[in-house]
C-alpha cells in the first residue's frame, strides 16, 4: 500500500514538473536557493544572450560573446533563464533556433566564472541552475533547433542536446571536453546524450573526448542534417527552412503535438496517456480541426 502511494505521488510530481509552466527541477528542499545563485552569478558582466521572434513563429535565440566564442558569462546565464521564461509564454511561437554569434555555437562557460566558482558547492549550486534552465527550454512547447556553426565545446555541447534536433555546417564541431578540465558534464549533457545516441556511443564520446565533426556527428545520430553552407547568414536561412518543415500549422496543434512528445518521453505510459486525452481536449473542436474537417468534406462529396 505504501509502495503504492509512493509510486502515485512520484508519478503526480513528474507530471506536474512536465506541464506546470515555471516549477522546477529543484528548490530549497535540495538545498538549492536560486536567489544567491543569481547573485553570484550577476559579478561576471559579459555578452549577452539575445531573442529575435520572427512573424513566421520561428524565434532566433543568439548566444553573442564573440571574444569569448561565446562562452557563457554568470550575466549569460541569468539572461538565458529570462529568455527561456519569455518563450514559454509565447503564444504565437511554433519553433525556436539556437546559435552562436560570428558564425560559431558556444565554447561553454567563461572560465573567469569557473576559477572564481571554485568550491564544490558552488559547482553544484550552479549544476542545479542550469538543469533547470535547460530542463525547462527542452519543455518548451515550440520545436527546437541547434544550428552548429564552428565549434560547440563543453557546456555548448550539452546545450545542442537540450534542442529537439541538431543541424551541422560542414566545417563545424561537437565536443564534450569535461574530462579534460577534470569534471563531468552537469547541465544535464550526460541524461540528454544518452537518450540521442545510446549509452554506448555516450561513453565513447565522453570518455574520449572525441571532437565530432559534421561527418562522425551525422554517422552516429548526433544530427539529423549537414547543411550545405559554413556561411553565417546562408546557413541560418537553411536551418529556418530545415525547421519551418515541422511547423506549418497552427501554434496550438504544433505546440500541443510538442508537448504531446514531452510526456510520452519523459512520463509513464499510463500518464503519457492520460496527458495526451487531455492535450487533445484543447485541440479537438477548435478552430484549426474544424477548417480540416470541412475542406475534408468538400473532397469527399
């Protein structure tokens, strides 16, 4: 019986982490206070993390620290999490794109941030804060894209795995460096990665530090696509293109089929289930499905 109620509990958490908009991974019964994690992270200035929303429902979320390769400052970081709330309460968005400025994705964190976070609960003070930032741009209802130009190390790469697909230009590439800074991934790189290429192919890429070029990325599923262009601007237009594929409709079907995914990954079967009855009760009888249904019709008469 106590088993039971544990199990049903466990199951309402996961479901109300998956869908309440704003609840996170952790908080204060983990020992994690995001308001001084937010201050500390405020003392190192630097680039900024920049959100275009396109008329098309398409966003351009831009990691801009080009002297840096666009390494994430403690400032970047706070600006993601905004970012990240902004989209979730876009409405009218279908899909989002990451990249990195000056046609390169993100060499990871700033390591002026990293040797003044020292301690190991700084290190997993700022772990759990970028879980939860990831976690929740991953929950997005909008369909997402990490457009690789140039090279994406470190915490870069676990970004490219909190997206829902991954496109490469030609020259670019993938490395999961931590190994050779002595730590492990801890934006959540190591559970994501997995999930993409299997535990085996993870622990080759981990532990080998391989760097993973457009080529050995599209070998092994890290990719879905090489674009045909390294040029910054053309390779951006591939990748919308690549993207609005997947998004014609409109928003609320794309981010109902999004969030539909969402659970049937993350949640038992007998809650992903249940989520979807749901989702379809927002869909059904709406204005999209019915304009379906009578153009339908008019073929059939």
């Amino acid at each position: 019986m106590a088993k039971s109620l544990l199990a049903t509990s466990s199951r309402s958490i996961r479901t109300k982490l998956l869908h309440q908009t704003g609840l996170s991974l952790y908080n204060t019964s983990h020992g994690f206070h995001e308001e001084e994690v937010k201050k500390k992270l405020m003392q190192f200035p630097g680039g900024s993390v920049d959100l275009q929303k396109e008329d098309s429902g398409i966003g351009i979320l831009t990691l801009n620290n080009p002297t840096k390769m666009n390494a994430f400052s403690g400032v970047m970081m706070l600006q993601l999490l905004e970012k990240v709330i902004e989209l979730e309460n876009w409405a009218e968005g279908k899909g989002i794109i990451v990249r990195g400025a000056k046609n390169t994705f993100s060499s990871g964190s700033d390591l002026n941030a990293v040797k003044a976070l020292g301690t190991s609960e700084d290190g997993v003070a700022l772990c759990m804060f970028m879980q939860n930032t990831l976690t929740r741009f991953m929950r997005l209802p909008l369909i997402s894209v990490a457009l690789v130009q140039g090279r994406a190390l470190g915490g870069g790469a676990e970004f490219t795995t909190a997206c829902d697909f991954r496109l490469m230009t030609p020259d670019s590439e993938i490395r999961f460096v931590h190994k050779e800074m002595g730590i492990i991934p801890s934006w959540g790189g190591t559970s994501r990665l997995v999930e993409i290429i299997g535990s085996r192919q993870a622990l080759k890429v981990l532990s080998g530090a391989f760097k993973l070029d457009s080529k050995k990325a599209l070998n092994i599923g890290m990719v879905e696509e090489v674009l045909k262009s390294s040029d910054e601007t053309k390779s951006l237009e591939e990748a919308q293109e690549w993207l609005m594929q997947f998004i014609k409709g409109p928003p609320e079907v794309i981010r109902a089929l999004k969030k539909s995914v969402c659970s049937g990954k993350e949640l038992y079967l007998e809650e992903a289930l249940q989520n979807e009855r749901d989702l379809l009760g927002t869909v059904w009888g709406g204005p999209a499905n019915l304009e379906a249904v009578a153009k339908r019709g008019k073929f059939n008469k």
